[in-house]
C-alpha cells in the first residue's frame, strides 16, 4: 500500500542512488535552484574496503544530473560533511589517503593500510568543479569529521589526529580544531586531548556564544579502554577550551554523539546509552539541553525499554525553533523542550539510516542516508513535508519521559599543534544510477489520504509474487526493471499471481501502468 500525505507545494520522494559496488550519502545541501548536493562515498570495484570521495548532484525532485568521485581507488576517501558559504559556493570535508602532506606519492599505491589517512577539504560550485582542495594531516592517521563557517568567512574544521588503528583496544588519538580563511589556508591548529592516554575523538562541531564553538565526540574509559564515553565542550574563538562536561548513563557507556545549537546560545546533545531499566541489553537515546555556561536546563530519554536500539544518527533545530532526530530508520521533531510533536518512519520499504536532515527552503525536510535492503550499501534519499510526511505515510509510537544522567565536570588539555598541508587529489569516473519509488507534490489543506493502492507480496520472494491493485483490468501493463533501468519483464496484466523465478537476486522496480497513471513499487528478490 502506497500512502502519500499532502502539504501545500512541498513535493515528497524516496530515491535510491545505485553504484555496482556500493556508495552512501552522509551529507546534503539544497541549492540556490532547489536542487541538492550530496556528499558521501563510493566503493572501490577491485578493493571493497576501500572507497573514493563521492559528490552527486540533483534536480528540486532528487533526479541525479551529475556525480563526481575523488581519489585514487586504492585508498578510504570520504566526504564527511558539505556545507553552503556565504559565497554561494560549497565545502566539503572529509578524509583522504590519496593526498600526502608528507611526501609521499599515494597515486600507486596498492597496499594503501601502510600509509595514513589526512584530512581533506574542497571548495566547489554547483556543479561540482574543484575550485581549490587541500589536505592536512602528519605521519599518523587524521579524519576530517564535520565543519562550520564563521561570520567572517573562515572555515572551522573538527577532527581527530594522531589516530593509531589496530584491532586492540589500544588505540591513540587527539581532537583537534582547524581554523582555514575562505582560501582554505591553514590560520592555525589547535590539538586538544584528555588525560587517558587513549582514543579520543572530535565528531561535531557548531557555533557557540562571542565567536566560539561547541564541540562533542567520544573518549575513551581510562580502565576500559572499549568503553567510550562522550563529552561536550565549549572552546573560544582560539580553540582555548572554556568549560568541558563528561557524560555517562546509568553504567557509563555513551556513544554516538550528535549535536546542534540551541534557541538561547546553549546547544542540545543527543547521544545513545545504556540504562538500568534495559535489562534486555539494548539502548536508549538521551538528549540533553546545555545553556551557555554548561548547565543542564532539561533532559529527555527516548526509547523502549522493552528492547532496540534507539541510536542517534542525526539532528537538526528547525526554523520554528524545534528540534528533529532522526534514530536509525525513524524520524521524529520534539519542542524546544524535549516533548514529543510528530514521529515517522523514513521507509517501511527498506532497512535505512539517516546520517543528515536537511530543512529546505520550502520547510519541508530532506534525509540522506543508506540502506542496508541492497548489498553492498546505497543511497537512501528521502523528502519529507513538514509534518513529517513522506512516501509511506507510517506513523510511530515513541514513549519518552525526563531522566537525570550523570554529567561531570571533565578538564581537556589544549596545546598548538603543527599540520603539514598539500593540494593535490585525482578526480574518477563512476557509475550512479537513480531510481524513483514515489513522487508527489502535496497541500497543507488536505490530510492523509489513499492514494493508490497496490500490493505486492510476499515481499521480498523467491519465485512467485502477487500483484494487486485499485481497477486492476487487463489492459494494465506489469513492468520491472533492474537498479541499472534495464527491463527484466513486460507482460500485460493477466492474474495477480506471476512467475520471476528467472530473476537474479536482488532489488527491482515494480510499475504498473494504466491509461490514467503509472505506479511503482519496489520488489525484493531473495
């Protein structure tokens, strides 16, 4: 069954971006034409672990125009985050093993787990032309994580350094904060670090009261190195840090930090954790109001207690001053105090994850993710109205209630730290492929409605599938496609019951055409 909602003038989709070897959307922007820039990665066709730099470019209807990848196939590059300036143009940052600040050449490199990643930041227009690139990094590992622009221009970087990687839990690392002007040229580096010795990691970054910055990640446990714990802090507009809190649950365990400012100067902080009433082992997700001082103002924990996980994966405030989340598959917007308003699932169709909400200049909301429904992983995009509404229509139950977690004053050591820069990157040639499972433009004055109604079961199958519908007859017209457009089936509609034994596993595309409409739904072959 297909429900779609309406509102006025916001047009709602779900697309899948398809690349043979997989590629996933962890970032997204709308453009001055609508349109929208998507940052991510794409995996290497001979390496698997391995990836290049993927931007994909779209039409106000998520239609894909363009992509472009960077990297010289052998290596982990990423684009992290992609942000719009105050130019009209774009910065991405992320990490790269293809650009080396100490002087190595990366370009023939086939055993690339001997070199270290550097953190890599690009400047582009819309469409995708390179207008300058750097990376930064040392002789150790450095991951790019996400990035804000100043009132003036300058763009601010969070990272973590001098990162070892092993599969013990003896791995070392540093936070560190980048200012670059809009040249992207290194002003200065600022290395922050905690007492354990251990990993520790910068993962958000967003402005914070007269020109600083907040800043959340993850530490880990001085005894128990694979235990992480996350911490929020407040550094100034020269990376000194001003205060700093530690937060742990009911026993010590917090991951998964995300973070964005608030409506008085302070910052809200979402993260996920274990309490005492989930005696099933699963997590709940915390979100915690800070005002500019580090003071808690509110709490929320939200989550069953009876079993999932209920994990961070994205955050947003909203124009109006609320607060969306998105925990896994699920999106739900809160007030600004914590209390529940609306929540959705992102897809009933697929297994997916929301790595970034974006508010767009309609008020509606784009989600970028991936889904786990196609192996290897793809591009999940979902646009949403602004009462949450998209493609599937499903509403969700999401009990929460206000909860106390221990928060701690936690004192950070910062010093400067010197990072060797270098300008070089390959652009590659890829594959993507999109395909479109719904489309509408909707309007505020009507509520949720049927639109068409087709059932296809059981889904996913493995040889037979029924097929149903509004006004099925005859002259109908049953097609399925392949992720690469290409026609695998085209019979007329004779009996719901159809035979697609002959059919790869994987993930098609069910159309169904009339005289009046076409409707598609995906299908699953196991």
């Amino acid at each position: 069954m297909l429900l779609v909602s309406k509102v006025e003038g916001q047009e709602i989709f779900q697309k899948i971006f398809f690349n043979p070897n997989g590629c996933t959307g962890l970032s997204l922007v709308q453009t001055d034409d609508n349109g929208f820039l998507i940052a991510g990665y794409t995996n290497d066709s001979l390496f698997p672990n391995h990836s290049n730099s993927l931007i994909i470019g779209t039409d106000s209807s998520g239609n894909l125009i363009w992509n472009k990848t960077f990297g010289n196939n052998y290596r982990g590059d990423l684009f992290q985050k992609i942000i719009k300036t105050q130019d009209g143009n774009y910065v991405v940052v992320g990490s790269t093993g293809s650009c080396g600040p100490i002087g190595i050449d990366y370009t023939f490199n086939f055993n690339g787990d001997t070199l270290p990643y550097n953190i890599s930041i690009f400047k582009i227009d819309t469409t995708g032309t390179v207008l300058w690139s750097y990376c930064y990094g040392d002789t150790l590992n450095d991951f790019g994580n996400d990035i804000v622009e100043d009132s003036n221009g300058d763009l601010i970087i969070i990272a973590s350094i001098n990162q070892t990687l092993s599969f013990f839990y003896d791995n070392k690392g540093d936070i560190a904060i980048l200012r670059l002007d809009q040249n992207g040229i290194l002003k200065w580096s600022k290395n922050i670090y905690s007492a354990t010795g251990f990993l520790d990691n910068g993962d958000n970054i967003c402005k914070g009261p007269d020109g600083g910055f907040y800043i959340s990640g993850r530490i880990a446990d001085v005894v128990s190195p694979s235990i992480e714990t996350c911490y929020i802090l407040l550094a100034d507009s020269v990376g000194s840090v001003t205060w700093s809190k530690l937060i742990e649950d009911t026993i010590g365990i917090s991951y998964n930090p995300y973070m964005t400012e608030n409506d008085n100067g302070g910052v809200i902080l979402a993260f996920s954790g274990f309490t005492n009433n989930s005696t099933s082992g699963y997590s709940d997700m915390f979100i915690i109001n800070f005002d500019a001082m580090g003071n808690i103002v509110w709490t929320k924990k939200y989550g069953n207690n009876a079993g999932g996980w209920d994990i961070p994966s994205a955050l947003l405030k909203t124009d109006d001053n609320h607060y969306l989340f998105a925990s896994q598959s699920r999106l739900f917007k809160t007030d600004n105090n914590g209390n529940h308003i609306w929540s959705h699932n992102i897809s009933s169709s697929f297994s997916v994850s929301g790595s970034c909400i974006y508010e767009k200049s309609d008020k509606g909301f784009a989600i970028i993710g991936g889904t786990s429904s196609i192996l290897p992983f793809q591009t999940f995009f979902v646009n949403m109205d602004s009462l949450g509404n998209n493609c599937d229509g499903l509403f969700y139950t999401y009990p929460n209630q206000t909860f106390t977690v221990p928060v701690y004053n936690y004192n950070f050591i910062d010093s400067i730290t010197n990072l060797i820069v270098d300008s070089d990157y390959q652009e590659q040639s890829i594959v993507i492929s999109d395909s479109t499972f719904c489309l509408t433009v909707t309007s505020i004055k009507e509520t949720l409605y049927k639109n068409h109604e087709i059932s296809a079961f059981p889904n996913p199958f493995i040889s037979f599938i029924t097929i149903s519908f509004n006004n099925c007859n005859k002259s109908n017209i049953i097609e399925i496609y392949d992720l690469t457009g290409i026609k695998v089936y085209d019979k007329n509609y004779i009996e719901p019951k159809i035979n697609l034994d002959f059919l790869a596993s994987g993930f098609y595309v069910l159309k169904i055409i009339s005289n009046s409409q076409i409707i598609e739904q995906p299908i699953i072959k196991q």
